[in-house]
C-alpha cells in the first residue's frame, strides 16, 4: 500500500490510489478503460462571476466532445464564490459533466490546480488534461481542434491555443526560457540596446505571426494548457513549490527533457481578461510582486541549478543598484522615478533569503 512520505504531492497520492485499484482489480495498467477523455481543470480564486461565464462557454463544447468532464476548485477565497458558483452549476443543469471542489485554503495556482488533477486521477486516468484559467471564454470548437492536435501527434506533450485580449488583440502566450545566459542579458537591456546581436536573448519571442504560424516553443502560459495524462502520471503534476507565477515555465521545462514538445497552434481561440485572480482588489500589490521575483529565481534554481539562482540574484541586484545611480547623478528620470527603482533595490536586498518562503 502507499505511504504518505512529507515531500508526498497530492498527485503522487492520486497515482497511487489508482494503481492500488488496478493492481487489486487483476486488470493490466495499459488495458483499463478510461471512461474521460479529457478533464478540465478550473481554479477559482474571488472570481465567481468569470468562473461562472467561463463554465457556461464551456457548455456547448462539452456536449461536442463526449468525455469531457471539468473540475473547479474553489482555492480558499474566503468569499461566497463556492456558494455561488455551486448554485450556478445546479440552476445550469451541468452537474452531470461539472464538479465543484472547495479548499478550505489558498493552495496557490500550482496546488490549486493539482488538487483537482488529483481528485480525476484517483478514479481513473484521462487521456488530456486542460488546465484552463477562470477569467477565459472558450470560443465555439476550441476544444475539437485542440485534441485533434494532440491526438494527431504524440510527440507533442503540451499544447496552447490563440488567446486575444477582450479587444480582439492577441497575447503572447508563449515564450523562450528565461535561461541564466538571457536573463543576464536582458537584466543588462542588451536585446534592446543591441538587437542585432543579442534578439536571441529576448524571451518574449516576438519576430513571428502568432496568429497564423503553429510552431513548437520553448514554454507556453497556464491560462490554456492541454497536457497528457499518462505524462502527468509518470511525472507529477505542478511543482508545489511555486504558489503563483512560474510554474508554467517549469512544467514546461519538465515536459521538454523528457522527450516531448511544447506547440502552439493558433487554429482555435479563447478570450482571456487576464489578471482577474491577482489584481488589486483579490491579491496585495505586495504579495503580488513578492511571487512574482520567488518565481523567477526558483525557476533558475530548479531548471539550472543553485550557481544560476545566486547568479541571477547578484546580477539583479547590481543592475538595479546601477541604474539607482546613474538616475540620481545624471538627474535623467523624475525623483519619482528614481524613488521607484531604489525601492526595488531594497526590496531585493531584503528578500534575499527570503525566497524560499512560500507566502500566501
């Protein structure tokens, strides 16, 4: 039987429980029935009325695509969300393919989302799981075309659509890997400074058409991820170290060593207000910007080793101590301005060790 150990995920948890069950059944891991063929994972956190619109533009492609099931997760927001988006599922008739689950706390984006991967995975195994933010509509047949990329291609472990902004214009939802090499460079302003030499060190990746080109990519955002499930039960879920910014980075990283691509493909569309979970009013400004650097230095430590994360953390540092000074000797920017950039530095410098912190 499996044994909770402390460094035990809820989806190590959910693995178990499944392979518990197969092995007591007699029946071999590779002849079970898998009854879903794809499960939707939605965290809510303070965002009823978006989680709301985004079940019932969800509606149409569930019943286009049987087997589709979606779990919400109501992420400890302290609010009447769970009230209120159980009553919207019950007035909808969607209780049939939508389960709500409610957290007591804030599990943050990663746990959030592996809390109901788990609750799928401690049944069966489904073929895909969409990860999928509140604040989105899934626009007709977004769905079909997004499996029909899957399914036509196995080498492919994750997979994002074309997200528009709510005026129509396009996000840029995939990205270079934020390496220690590009990092520096760009901590340096060296893509913008010098172009021609160092576009490679951009991570926004912008010299392409996305919104015609499919093409693979180095990692694609968590606001529309379709992942396989058979990946997620040999290699976890999303690394619970993250509470909220870069978890997306690291999966995908993890996804591209073991063998499998990250793509794009902009034949299918979603509407994504962005932000709604983390803006002022839902999350502290503080907090906010607090996992917004944790983020960014445990994806050097995690994805590139410890001498990346102490790297990066210096040249941050000295960087922004540089740009302090030139602003207060050459009285180039407003003191506001100047004020601003040395707030950052202490921030930095006060943080330090503070990163391994995980926050709330």
């Amino acid at each position: 039987m499996f044994q909770r150990t402390p460094h035990t995920s809820i989806v190590d948890e959910a693995r178990a429980s499944v392979d518990d069950a197969v092995g007591s059944s007699g029946i071999p891991r590779e002849d079970r029935i898998r009854r879903t063929l794809l499960a939707i994972i939605v965290v809510n956190f303070r965002t009823p009325a978006q989680t709301t619109d985004c079940l019932r533009s969800l509606a149409p492609e569930v019943a286009a695509n049987p087997g589709t099931r979606v779990i919400v997760v109501e992420n400890g927001s302290g609010d009447e969300s769970a009230t209120k988006i159980g009553s919207a599922i019950a007035v909808s008739g969607w209780e049939n393919w939508c389960t709500l689950l409610v957290s007591e706390r804030n599990r943050g984006f990663a746990a959030g989302n592996n809390f109901g991967i788990a609750h799928v995975m401690s049944a069966e195994v489904p073929d895909y799981v969409l990860l999928l933010n509140s604040d989105t509509i899934v626009q007709p047949g977004c769905l079909a075309h997004s499996l029909g990329v899957m399914i036509g291609d196995s080498t492919i472990g994750a997979m994002s659509c074309r997200l528009l902004n709510a005026d129509g214009t396009i996000q840029n939802v995939c990205r270079r890997f934020p390496t220690p090499a590009r990092c520096l460079a760009a901590a340096l302003s060296l893509p913008w400074w010098l172009p021609g030499l160092f576009s490679w060190a951009d991570c926004e990746d912008l010299g392409w058409d996305r919104n015609r080109v499919a093409r693979d990519v180095d990692w694609i955002g968590g606001a529309f991820m379709l992942l396989r499930g058979d990946w997620i039960v040999r290699h976890k879920g999303l690394d619970e170290r993250f509470f909220f910014y870069g978890e997306d980075i690291e999966l995908c990283h993890r996804i591209r060593e073991t063998g499998y691509r990250c793509h794009y493909d902009p034949g299918s569309t979603v509407i994504h207000y962005g932000g709604s979970s983390s803006d002022p009013t839902r999350m502290a400004a503080s907090s906010r910007n607090f996992h917004s650097w944790r983020g960014r230095y445990l994806i050097q430590r995690i994805c590139y080793g410890r001498f990346a994360e102490l790297f990066i953390k210096c040249a941050d540092i000295i960087t922004v101590a540089r740009r302090v000074a030139w602003r207060y000797v050459m009285r180039r920017r407003a003191v506001q301005d100047n004020l601003a950039t040395a707030d950052v530095l202490r921030f930095l410098i006060r943080n330090w060790n503070k990163w391994d912190e995980r926050g709330a």
